[in-house]
C-alpha cells in the first residue's frame, strides 16, 4: 500500500490561477512524490470528468509548480505516496 501524506491548508479558491481560469469547475489536486526526491513525480485531478480539461489542468499545474522550483517528472522505478491537501478545521 502506498503511504499517504497529509498536507494541512486552508486554500482561498478564487484566489488561485487555475481557479480563477476555470471558475465552472469544481476540482482539486492530489500530488505524488518520489520517496528521497525533491519535486513531485505527478499529479492527479479531481472532480472533472472531461479528460480534455483535466489534461489541460494537470499541465497547467505543472508549469505553476515548475515555475516556483518544484519539478514535475515521474522517474521510472523510483517509489511514490501521494499529497493530499486537507482544510484546516
């Protein structure tokens, strides 16, 4: 079983540029890392069913995430545990 990290955020929606570019889209990211690598290995979207816009989103928050110094590349071989945002109570 693959671990699971928990990340607590308390995100403002429309303050985001993927929010604020799809605003009729109700989704949220789910990242995965390698273990003992910096970056992430991929990212997944959920909550939209139209594999073009998820597409499109995921590239987008790639770009966003290599711009800020996080990489996005999967490594062949190399074990992955998903990030998951939860809001802070």
């Amino acid at each position: 079983m693959t671990p699971i990290l928990r990340v607590s955020f308390c995100p403002l929606p429309e303050a985001t540029p993927l929010r604020a570019a799809n605003p009729d889209l109700d989704f949220h990211l789910v990242a995965q890392a390698h273990y003992g690598q910096a970056g992430f290995a991929f990212i997944e979207v959920h909550g939209v069913e139209d594999q073009q816009n998820r597409r499109r989103i995921r590239k987008e928050a790639g770009e966003q995430l290599q711009d800020l110094g996080f990489p996005v590349d999967l490594i062949e071989g190399k074990d992955i545990f998903h990030i998951m945002g939860f809001p802070q109570d």
